[in-house]
C-alpha cells in the first residue's frame, strides 16, 4: 500500500545494499539536485568550484565532509543554447506550458563510501536547492517469462477483441489498407539499456544508439521491444505493427541518466513522432517499480517532449501499484487525475492486460485513472537476442508493461502515418492519448472499474470514427433508427431483412432509399412452404470509403428470444459489387431460400451478416463465446436479428377459438448454464388477457411457487398469467447450456378490438441487459401488406 510520508525527504532505508548491488552491474548512484529556478550558474561539469562565488551553499563544507563527491550537469547531451532553444519552440508550440530552469539540474555523483541519505538531508537544508532527491538505477519494466506457454501467432495484431487489428490498416496490393497504414513517415525512438540492431529482422531499419551505452543484459529487451514495433516484412520470422516507418532509433540510459536520454531523443525528433520510454524505477520510499515520471527530472523532461509535439508513450511499471495512491516525497498525489496534486506529463502510460479475451489486468502491472491504454502483457511473438548478440532468435514470451507499450506505441505510429499521409498534418501529444484511450473505439478489460488499466485501442474502429471516418463501414440495422453506433435499443427488430414469396421486379426501387419503405420494419412475409422464398437484405456504408465486394449471409432459426448459434442455419450468401458511402440504404440481390431447405410455413427467426475485407463480418464461431455474444449482438454493426413477426390477431378456431397462440423458445447460453430473466410485455387493449405456458421444470426452478400459477397435468405445463396491458418479469432462473425451452404465450383480445394492432414481445436479459428478443404485431389480416395469389390455370 503506498502511504504518505511525514517527512519531505524520503526514508532511504536500503539504498547502501541496493547502491553496492547496481555497483557490480556498473551502475554508479547518485542524487538529482535541482536549484531554484532564479538562480544563475554556469551549466556547465565542476562548477561547484564556483557554489561559493555564486552564494549557492558551502560546497567546500561537502566536499570535507565526503571526500570524493563531484557535480555535473544532469543534461550533458545538448548545449545550454539548445536547451534554451528547445524550452522557447515548446512555449510556442504549447501555450500552457510552464517550463522549468532546466541550467539549474545537476547531478551528485556519490562514491562507494559515501551515504546519500546524509548528503541529501544536507543539500535539503540550502535556501538555494529545490529538489534534492536520490536517483535509482532503473530497469526495464519485464516479468519473469519462464512459465509462460509460447504463442503460435501474433495475436496482438489480431482485430478486436483479441488484439489491435494492425493488420486492418497495412496499404497491400490489391488495394485494402490505408496510406500510411505501415507507419510510414514517422521516427520512433526508444529509450532503454540494450539492443541487437543488425538482428535480421530489423537490421534493415538502419537504427543506431544516438545517445548512451548499449548494456549487453539487455539485448533481448530491447530487440524484443523493436520487434513489436517494427519487425521488417521481409519473410523472416514476424512482422511488426509499422514495419515501414521512417526510421527507428535508440537512446540509452546505462551509464548516462534517464533525463539526458529524454533530452538526447527529443533533439532527434519532431512535431508528432513518437517517444517510447521502457524503463521503470523504484523511488526510495517504495519497495516495487513505478513509472519514471515520478521523479521530478524525468517528469520535467517528459513535459519538454510533450509540449514540442512528440508522443511519448510511458511504461505504468510493474510494481502492483495503484497509483491513485502514489504519493511523493513531499505527500503529493501527483499521479491521481482527481487530486489537486495531479501533474500531468501528456505521455501515454501503459498497463498490461491478458492476452485472452476478456482481457484482464495483470497481477504485476501498475494501475490507476493515470493508466490510459493497455494491451497484452505476456505471450507476445516479437524478435529477441543474447548477451552475444544474436541476430536470429526470437520468443514468443515477452513479457509485462514493456510487451504492452511497443504495441500502444505501434499504435499511435499507424494514426500518425494514416492522418499524415491522407490529411497532411499530424495529432498532436494529447489528442492522441484521447484517441487511443477512447472506450468508444477500443475494447476494455474484463472489469474496467478494478482493472483501471484504460482500453486497448481497436484501429479498424478508430478510423471508422469520426476522427478519420476513412475506412467503409457497412451496417445493417437491428432497429429503424439505428444508425450503426453501439446502443441500448431493439437488437432483433431490424427491417433490413425482407422475406417475400415471390421474386421483387426491382428491388432498389421497391426497398432502397428513395422507395418509401426505407424506414419500415413490417415488410416480409411469413415464409411459404413447398415453395422457393426469396430474401431481400439491404444495407448502408457510413464510412469515407466505397466498400467493394460486401457480402451478406443470412441464417434462420426458430422462434427464440436468445438466437444463439447452435439454433442457425444456413440459407445461403448475396454479394454487391460496391456499397457507396454517403448512408444509402442499398439493396443486394435476392438469396434464394430453396423450398427443400424452408422447415414448415410460419414465422422464422433471421441473423444477417455483413462485411468486406475492410469491414470483415465476425464468423458464425465467434458468436460461441458468450462474452463475444452480448458484445455483438449491441456493438458490432455487422451482425443484426430479425425477430420481428407479424400475426394475425383473429385467433384459428383450429388451434383455440378464443386466443391467438405464440409460439417460441427460450435457449440457455451456448457454453454453460448461466441465471437469466425472461420479460413479458403486452401492449394489450381493455378486456385482452394473456398467460405463458412454460414446461414443468421452468416451474420447477422459480423461487416463489403462485398461486395463481395453473398447472396442466396431461400436458405436464405450467400456465402463468401474463398483465396484459404492461411487462411482467420473470424472477432470475437458471437457463441450461444450450437448453431449448419451449414456450408458448397465449394471446385473447376481445372481438370488439380485433380491427386494431397491439405490439407484443418477450426478451430474455442477462446481468440486466437485454440478449435477446423477440417481437410480434397482432394486426388483422387487411392491415398486413397484401400478398400475391398464385396463379391457377383456368380449366
């Protein structure tokens, strides 16, 4: 649990063993001194020969005290002039941003004998120092891989859920894709300790160390890291998500210091390239890592880059941390959006989610309403490499914050290339962690309100936003009114699927937009036996593109409230030449449904699916996972549900001369049993009744056993009287895997109403959201659009 401090310096406890044990690796500790900003010193190496002369503090006084202590600039990779330079162009680019003196950062370099704890209580005590605070080794935020199953694939380049759909974006040769898709025209650069450049799946890529030195322990992070950003296509090995970017490069922190690497890229880079920060710290006052931005230096360089216009994307650590609670040495919350400490360095922090859907967080990543993206945090296929470095290995077990954040940078490469590329400007630092971080076009994890790890961005919906609105994206409608966004609507009353007996003359004439019918969800017919019926399905393109070669399939399933896919069947596919954009609603060719395949005559459940190469349908499987299931059946504009019947409302003395009798089922989920509600809602006038007869084991599992509830011993059913004017629920049940219940609602309306048209349906909800459903029109047989009369031969 991370807690406030009473003190403003931190407690050091254990810094002497860790400060030996990073000695061993190289690593030299030091403390991170930042004067005033007033004050007035030469930056330059040595200068506290110079602290007296100044009236900066009795350096003379430290330099007895611990024999050995030197001083240095904290950014030795640019000219003070640079710096100035830089700060002057950030003001002008960002308006609301504050620079720091950054002349006035120095670092403390402390020998072996040397306690920093003490020295940094001393330097605390000077009017003219701001900051005095210990600067810990760092390390790249990666997991222990060594009981991790290996990957086949990359899935995270997969669409949404599984992945980012990367693949969605590529420009290819037959014309898919987006220009700039690859990532071309934007530089990355990536900070961290080590890397195999000339490995042969990125030594086409040309990048070089512009800053540091590589740590040879760290080869295998930093090639992996490479790897998932930007693996050449070369038919070696994998690819990466922009494998045509511009350039790639590196900057180091080993035996240099993190702000100076910060500094170092930022001078290599421009106006909306990209920033990948894969290092984690642990502050002196916490026993788990925490993203560098914690530490005031690294935070003020963070913000130099953000305010010139680079994206930088920040590993969150690997530390179990809720950083809602972090607090720094001085008792700030100053990584929690909703405290007045907040400070906001406009980086993207990245957690680390599941590679299996739902996406959960994992156990080791860093969390809080600070995380903006996530994405998967193991089991990740990229490049690797050794101590030695070897140019052909590769795993498939890359691990933690630092396998997600290549991705979330990968990302933002792909929406800077495509804007770049069709719009001819780039986003700058804030409007992208806004498009990457919105739910609306990204898939959350498993629990949002306890993962708090943000969303992991889907591309394919990013440029069917409004933002781009680039890509086709064809929808079919699960109600009249739907527009292809998400809602909370009908989800199975959708007019774009019309069944008619006969074949129609000209359909775009009878259904399209200009038909009249456009918004009409009664057309269609009962299907008619021993005869072919034909099935009209019509659609709309509201992305910025044509879409070509969009196919539509359709399936039939009996009457059911839950269509879940163990109840489709196939009818058959319809293909269009090309869907416009601009919202027509188009109509395909007829699909033929053959009279050996159509059951009985009567009213059939439909699924409609839609899509191309750009906007690829989800297949029959995917509707399986029921997790997949309830996210379809409102989210994805690709799938819709015709459940909307029309009947007569005179009842067939056959069957019940006094009520008009409803047939349906009420399956269980398809891949085990799950508590669900059944709702029952009439819309009935004075005098109607109406009762649903269940099976004996619905009654069976109902809690409360009525009174009123009527039991039919031959029929070994149970009748359950209905409010005929308004809803009645069902108390929670448990449905069976793929369980059939067969229901049957009975219907009267008295005869002096029968010339009227009373709406009925009945829904089943899980977690109280609606599944599933279905509706019915009881209208009298000259409201319902008049059929065609086979022709008789006349003898």
């Amino acid at each position: 649990m991370i807690k406030k401090t009473d003190s403003k310096i931190p407690k050091l406890e254990g810094i002497v063993n860790e400060k030996r044990r990073y000695e061993t690796e190289g690593y030299r500790p030091g403390i991170v001194l930042k004067f005033q900003d007033y004050i007035e010193i030469p930056y330059e190496d040595n200068v506290a020969e110079q602290f007296e002369k100044y009236r900066i503090g009795p350096w003379d006084h430290i330099s007895r005290n611990y024999p050995g202590v030197k001083i240095s600039r904290l950014f030795k990779s640019l000219k003070p002039s640079q710096i100035l330079s830089l700060t002057q162009r950030a003001r002008e680019i960002d308006k609301k941003y504050s620079p720091p003196n950054f002349l006035t950062y120095f670092m403390v370099d402390c020998p072996p004998d040397v306690e920093p704890l003490k020295l940094i209580n001393e330097l605390a005590e000077w009017t003219t120092v701001e900051k005095a605070y210990y600067n810990p080794p760092g390390s790249e935020p990666q997991v222990n891989p060594d009981n991790d199953p290996r990957f086949a694939n990359q899935g995270y380049l997969d669409p949404a859920p599984d992945g980012i759909n990367a693949e969605f974006t590529w420009p290819r040769a037959n014309g898919t894709g987006f220009s700039g898709g690859d990532g071309a025209g934007i530089n990355v650069i990536d900070l961290e300790r080590g890397w195999t450049f000339d490995h042969e799946d990125l030594v086409d890529h040309g990048a070089t160390l512009l800053h540091g030195s590589v740590r040879d322990g760290s080869r295998a992070h930093g090639t992996a890291v490479l790897g998932e950003i930007c693996a050449v296509d070369n038919n070696i090995g994998c690819i990466g998500i922009a494998p045509n970017i511009a350039s790639v490069n590196a900057v180091s922190y080993w035996n240099s210091n993190r702000p100076d690497a910060i500094f170092a890229a930022i001078a290599n880079l421009n106006y909306g390239d990209v920033l990948l920060i894969e290092a984690q710290l642990t502050p002196s006052h916490m026993t788990s890592p925490c993203p560098i931005e914690v530490l005031d230096g690294e935070f003020d360089a963070l913000r130099l880059a953000t305010a010139l216009g680079i994206v930088v994307v920040e590993a969150a650590g690997n530390g179990s941390n809720n950083l809602d609670n972090y607090v720094n040495a001085a008792g700030d919350n100053i990584l929690d959006r909703t405290s007045n400490d907040f400070r906001d360095s406009g980086a993207i922090m990245v957690g680390a989610g599941s590679s299996t859907t739902p996406h959960t967080r994992m156990g080791f990543s860093n969390f809080g309403n600070r995380v903006d993206c996530y994405a998967w945090g193991e089991n990740v296929n990229t490049t690797s490499s050794d101590n030695s470095g070897a140019t052909d290995s590769y795993t498939g077990t890359f691990n933690g914050t630092s396998s997600a954040s290549p991705i979330i940078t990968g990302a933002a490469v792909i929406v800077q290339g495509i804007a770049e590329a069709n719009f001819g400007y780039r986003f700058n630092p804030y409007q992208i962690r806004n498009i990457l971080s919105d739910p609306a076009t990204g898939t959350d994890s498993d629990d949002p309100a306890n993962d708090q790890i943000g969303v992991m961005p889907d591309l394919q919906s990013i440029l069917q936003s409004l933002v781009f609105n680039l890509a086709p994206d064809v929808y079919l409608r699960d109600f009249v009114g739907d527009n292809g966004d998400p809602h909370t609507g009908s989800i199975s009353a959708s007019p774009d699927i019309i069944l008619h007996p006969t074949q129609v003359t000209n359909p775009q004439t009878s259904y399209g937009e200009a038909s009249g019918t456009a918004n009409s969800n009664s057309l269609g017919y009962a299907a008619e036996a021993g005869q072919n019926n034909y099935i009209y399905v019509r659609a709309r393109n509201r992305g910025g593109s044509d879409a070509t070669n969009v196919s539509a399939t359709i399936f039939w399933s009996p009457v059911s409230t839950l269509i879940t896919p163990d109840l489709w069947n196939l009818i058959g596919t319809t293909t269009i030449p090309n869907l416009p954009s601009g919202n027509i609603l188009t109509v395909f060719d007829p699909i033929t449904w053959s009279k050996a395949d159509i059951p009985a005559t009567g009213h059939y459940c439909f699924v409609g699916l839609i899509g191309n190469a750009d906007d690829p349908a989800p297949n029959p499987a995917d509707f399986v996972n029921w997790d997949n299931f309830r996210r379809f059946i409102r989210e994805n504009n690709n799938v819709t549900w015709r459940n909307f019947n029309v009947v007569d409302n005179i009842p067939d003395p056959r069957f019940d001369p006094e009520y008009v009798l409803l047939d349906f089922i009420a399956p269980g989920a398809p891949d085990k049993a799950r508590f669900m509600q059944l709702e029952i809602v009439c819309k009935l006038p004075r005098g109607a009744a109406a009762f649903l007869e269940i099976p004996a084991y619905f009654k069976d599992l109902m809690h409360y056993q009525s009174p009123f509830l009527k039991f039919d011993k031959k029929r070994d059913r149970t009748r359950v009287p209905i409010n005929p004017h308004g809803k009645y629920v069902f108390e929670e049940l448990l449905f069976y895997a793929k369980s059939r219940a067969k229901l049957r609602l009975f219907v009267h309306i008295p005869k002096k109403f029968r010339k009227g048209s009373y709406e009925i349906y009945a829904r089943q909800l899980f977690k109280g959201q609606e599944v599933g459903r279905i509706t019915w029109m009881l209208a009298p047989k000259k409201d319902k659009l008049k059929r065609p009369r086979k022709k008789t031969s006349k003898k």
